[in-house]
C-alpha cells in the first residue's frame, strides 16, 4: 500500500507539474548550481556537428565513429529529454494502472488464477496484453504530441526543433512555412493513428471483427 501511494504521488506531480517549469527546475538544478551538463543548445562549443547523414546528431555522431563527440551531444540532449519524459510518464503510467486494475477485475482472469498459474504468468500473459490497447493509443497521441508539441521545452534549452522553428514562421507570418507544418504535422498523426488501429489488431485479433 505505501508503494501505491508513493507512486500515486508521484504520477499526480508528474502530470500536475507544467512542462516549462520543470525544465526550469532542472536547468536551475544540474546546470546552475551541480553543473553536470550543459545547458542550451545541441552541442558544446568546442566541437563542429558531425558530417550531416540523418541531420540527427545522436545517429550521425555514431556513424562518425567520434566517441567524444557522442557524449557531448548525449549531454545536450539529457536536459530536454528528461523534462519530455517526465511530463509524460506520468500520465501512461495512470493510463497503465487504470487498465490494469479493469483487467485484474475480468472473469477470465479470476478463471486463470484458479487453474494454478502464477500471478506473474497471469499479470504478463493475460492481463497486461489487454491492458496495453489504451495504452498503445495514448502513447500514439503522446508520439505526435512530442514531434510537434514541445515549443516550450525547446525555447528553455535553446534547442532548434520543429516546434521554435514554426513558432518564429508564426512572428515573422511566414505562411508557405506555416502551411506546410500544418501538412505535415496532419499527415503524422494519420499515420500514427493508422499505426496504433494495426497495433490493435495485433493485441487483439478479436478487435474489428465482424459479428
């Protein structure tokens, strides 16, 4: 019980804290006063962007073979990428807990618990795969909400995302570079809602059938 309560707590401040705060806090925290990693931007200034292959440093600083260049660019990234994480788990992990507690509930699990199968057999087998459809939809919206979405976190860290990209076409009533955002940013998340109906299909084969 005091497990549960520890991590009710601390998905209710996951989803309470605001995404811009946070990433304050934690720039205040482990750049300003720990000083354990830099930070704004994508990479240090004492290293030039690798040679440009996927326009991802993380990707490219690997196919460059260039260790040091690797654990800058990871260092830059950890910031921006804990306070996105952080402002999301919380709510899958409510999403996850919800769903399973439903599931728990069913016949069939009551049936499985009684013909002799562990409770782990049971949770992994039987429960958490039903349990996953709501989960799977609401990391689909998150993946696209996270492409898109994340302008504050990006204006904190100083990072030069999609999102602080649009959002100067905003000022500058750039409209060919607004519009296509808006197609783009339209067409993933038909193909991210695409992805999760199959993912559906995949969990439970049941799901779309005809009666």
């Amino acid at each position: 019980a005091r497990t549960s309560a520890r991590a009710r707590v601390c998905t209710s401040a996951s989803v309470s804290m605001p995404a811009f705060w946070l990433a304050l806090i934690l720039l205040l925290v482990f750049y300003g006063v720990l000083d354990w990693l830099p930070g704004d931007g994508r990479l240090g200034v004492a290293f030039d962007p690798p040679p440009t292959v996927t326009g991802f440093f993380v990707i490219d600083a690997l196919l460059a073979g260039d260790g040091a260049l690797l654990r800058d660019v990871l260092a830059h990234l950890a910031l921006p990428a804990t306070t996105l994480a952080i402002a999301t788990v919380g709510g899958v992990i409510r999403i996850v807990r919800a769903a399973m507690i439903g599931v728990l509930n069913e016949d069939y699990i009551r049936t499985a618990i009684a013909s002799g199968l562990r409770w782990r057999t049971v949770v992994f087998n039987h429960a958490l795969r039903n349990a996953l459809i709501p989960l799977v939809t609401v990391l689909g919206l998150e993946a696209a909400a996270l492409l898109f979405g994340s302008v504050v976190v990006e204006t904190v860290f100083v990072w030069p995302g999609a999102g602080s990209y649009v959002l100067g076409a905003i000022f500058a009533l750039d409209f060919p570079v607004i519009m296509g955002f808006t197609v783009i940013a339209s067409l993933v998340y038909v193909l991210i809602n695409t992805g999760v109906d199959l993912l559906y299909r995949v969990l439970n084969p049941q799901i779309g059938e005809v009666g």
